[in-house]
C-alpha cells in the first residue's frame, strides 16, 4: 500500500465536452491521453487522490491543504454550471499529513480557507477519473512561492502519510505548462515557452526529477508556466522510488502547453533520493562560493552571522580578525559611499537594504549598518534565522555619485542603476538585476518601490556601481 502511481495531466476547461461543445476536438490528442491516464487511475482502485491544483487557495510562504469532511464545484464560470461535482475529503490522511508536516517544520496546514468550492485545476482532472472510478475520497492541496525542494518535501510528507496509514493512494500533479508559445496566443509570445515545454517534457516523460530544481524561477516567470510547482510536488512523492513514466501526450495549440504522463510505482531505489542529491550539491556551491568572497562581502556576512547569533553589531576594527583587517583597502576605511547588500537564499531575493548617499564614516560601517538592515529590517521579509546562514548568498553594492539625465535614452540597465523621484518620494534600483531587461522595467519597478504611480512624471537620476561578490 502506500503511492501506486501518479499522473501529470493539464486543465483546460475546454477539453470538457459540455464546456467545449466541440471544441476539444482541436486538442483530440490531449482528449485521448487524458482519458488513457484516467482509465489507469481507475484501475488502481485507489482509496485516496491526491490532487495537487496550482487554482486552489495559494499562499507565498503557507501549503493550503483543504479542510472539512468534503465540498462541491461546478463549472458555472465556464458556463457548464449542470456540470456539478461533490467529492468527499479523507479526513484521517490530512491530518496525519498536517502532524508530519509540523515534524519538519514544513508551513503546511488547513488554515486560510477562503473558498471551499473546487477549482478547476481539480475538476478537470476528476472530470475524467469520475467515468472510471467512483468510490474514493481526496485530498486537494495547493501550491506555494516557497521554493521548490520544499514543494518536493511536502511530496515526501504525502508519501509517508499514504505508508503510515497504508493508504492505496493515486497522485494527480495538475497543472499545464507554458502559456507563452504563440503570439495569437491568450498570453502572447516568450521564447522561454517553447523551450520549457521541450525541457519540461523531457524531464517529465523520462522521471528524472532530479533536473525539476534546475528550472529557475525567472525562466519558469518568463514562460509562464502553471504546473511546475504541482510536478515539484508530486516528485517528492515518488523519492526513493522507482517509476515507469511514460509521456503519453503533448501538444499546444492554443498558445498553451498541455503534457500528460503516467508514473507506476516499480519499487524502492535508494538513490532516487533528489531533494538530498540536490541540497547536497548546493552545499558544495555554496561552500565554494563562500570561500572565493572578497573582502567587501565578507564583512557583510561576518556582521550578519554575528548580529542574527548574538544580536550584537561587530566592531570594526577591533572585532575583525587580524587576516581580515589586513585584506581590507584602504578606502573601507577612507572613503564614504552609498552602499547595498543584498541577501538571496535559494536564488530568490531574502533581504536588501542600502543608502543612496553616505550616512556613515566610511565604507566599513555604511556595509555593517546595512548589512544588519538588510538581515533583519527589510520590510518584506521575515528576519534572518540561525538555521538559514549557512544557505546565504550575499552581495555588496558601492554606489558611484548620482548624476541627473533628461532621458531614459541615458540609461543602460546592465551599466547604470536609476534613482526616480517626485516630490518628496524617491526610489532606487540597482544596475545588472537578472530578469531586469529594458529600461523601461527598471523605471517601472523604481517607482513602484517609491510609491509612485506608474503614469506620474518623475525626475531620472543614473549611477554606477562596483559589486562585490
């Protein structure tokens, strides 16, 4: 008992018959598959789905796993609304999902409802399953913008649920893939689409899971992807497993991607093991990556670590080592300037403050003040734990002195960073961001960081910067 199998499968609402009313013929190909997948979910026998919707309630740092003992949907916004579905939650699975969560201290729980009614990242799916099984109860989880491994370790905490009360368990991973691969298409054109639909697929039609953490989040924003985080989800379910996948479609005429795939459990394999593989791996770069820092970046962490330990700010010079105190330039000391330190934990953005003026002594103390900020006072997120140092990726930013330009013809994202002004608001973002492309973005992000509305006039301001790493 436990995981027999899974199913990665898309939700186009049109492939509905009494949505589509015709309709779905132009994906005939996803039609079959989709019904191939579900006539195997069927022969399973399952006593429980898990279904994993990217449209269920979706919090940034929170996996919402649907309460109560079951709820009702139906395809009204589609204007199907006799299409009705009533479906019974397995009550005893979430809860012992809820406690093994809380053991790894995994934010994954019931709170938060705000609709009970299905979503059709779920219906389409149980659309399909319904015409070959009848008598089984669900469980209906949704995503998160937490990063991915933790998405693959709620999918552990799903298989071990499933074992411990040896619960014959189906997976469906709901989701479709880019919806950037036409420009008629309903999201336009990106050339990241088609490439993560010919990425995705590879890695999903073959089960090597391991390559699912490669995918970066800025790629996957850019393709405009939907399921990722929900076949994230569903590898955790299979560690440790062997599987037979097998893609049984793919196509996406619409300008959306649509792949199905099939995972039948074969059995254990220890070395199937991709969130350890991975988190291992990151280690080694992390550890790497620590020890080519420069001098700049190291006192950034020096006083970060010292501050989130002990809750005290370092003393410079005298609370340096004396190898630091010697690699140190002179201008740490002799110089003043606007500085930023950036903070990144698992590629995404964990901290950044920074001033765009000199309001210290020198460059030394402008990094410990900011440093600590960055760690601890930036607004939008959580402080610093003891337990993420290790995992930190930091960055600081010697700013050059402002110079002010009459157009945005003056600026180059990759040289110049820009300082936006109107009145008394004013707003900054630094050169060289990755996913920062155009001019135009950065503009846009800068006042929005200011509080400016995106049509008001504003003042332009350039700068450089030297970024130490």
């Amino acid at each position: 008992m436990g995981i027999t199998a899974g199913f990665m499968v898309p939700h186009p609402p049109l492939i509905v018959q009494e949505i589509g009313r015709g309709e779905e013929k132009k994906i005939q190909k996803t039609t079959d598959a989709y019904r191939e997948a579900a006539r195997r979910a069927g022969e399973y026998k399952p006593d429980t789905i898990v279904v994993l919707s990217p449209h269920q309630i979706m919090y940034a740092d929170y996996f919402h796993i649907s309460p109560g003992r079951g709820t009702k949907g139906d395809f009204g916004n589609f204007r199907a609304k006799d299409t009705v579905f009533e479906v019974s939650y397995d009550t005893e699975f979430v809860e012992e999902l809820c406690l093994l969560a809380k053991e790894r201290n995994l934010p994954a729980g019931t709170m938060g409802e705000r609709d009970k009614k299905l979503d059709h990242g779920t219906m389409v799916p149980l659309y399909f399953i319904d015409r070959f099984l009848k008598d089984y109860k669900i469980v209906r989880i949704g995503l998160s913008g937490l990063p991915l491994v933790k998405h693959y370790e709620l999918g552990e905490c799903i298989k071990e649920a499933a074992k411990r009360l040896n619960r014959k368990t189906v997976v469906v991973a709901s989701g479709d893939l880019s919806h950037r691969l036409k420009e008629d298409g309903p999201y336009g054109y990106q050339a990241e689409g088609p490439r993560y639909d010919k990425r995705i697929m590879e890695v999903m039609g073959s089960g090597n899971f391991a390559e699912l953490f490669e995918f970066s989040e800025k790629f996957c924003e850019k393709a405009g992807e939907c399921g990722h985080r929900s076949f994230t989800i569903m590898a955790g379910t299979f560690d440790r497993t062997e599987v037979a996948a097998e893609q049984l479609s793919y196509e996406g005429p619409f300008g959306v991607g649509y792949g199905i795939c099939s995972y039948e459990v074969q059995g254990e394999n220890v070395k199937r093991n991709f969130r350890e593989q991975f988190e291992e791996k990151e280690r080694r770069r992390l550890s790497e990556l620590r020890d080519r820092e420069d001098i700049y970046v190291k006192l950034a962490r020096r006083t970060i670590e010292k501050y989130i330990i002990s809750g005290r700010k370092l003393k410079i010079p005298e609370e340096l080592p004396e190898k630091m105190r010697k690699e140190m330039p002179e201008e740490m000391f002799g110089r003043m300037a606007g500085i930023f330190v950036s903070i990144k934990k698992d590629g995404q953005l964990r901290g950044c403050i920074g001033t765009i003026q000199a309001v210290r002594n020198c460059i030394a103390e402008e990094i410990v003040e900011n440093a600590v900020s960055a760690a601890v006072r930036d607004p939008r997120f959580s402080p610093v734990e003891p337990e993420e140092l290790e995992y930190l990726v930091i960055s600081v930013d010697v700013l050059g002195e402002p110079e002010k330009i009459s157009s945005p013809e003056e600026l180059d994202t990759e040289r110049y960073g820009v300082i936006v002004t109107r009145g008394h608001k004013r707003g900054l973002l630094l050169p060289n961001l990755e996913g920062i492309d155009t001019v135009e973005e950065q503009i846009a992000i800068a006042k929005q960081k200011a509080g400016i509305r995106e049509n008001e006039e504003v003042g332009l301001e350039r700068f450089e910067v030297i970024r130490h790493v």
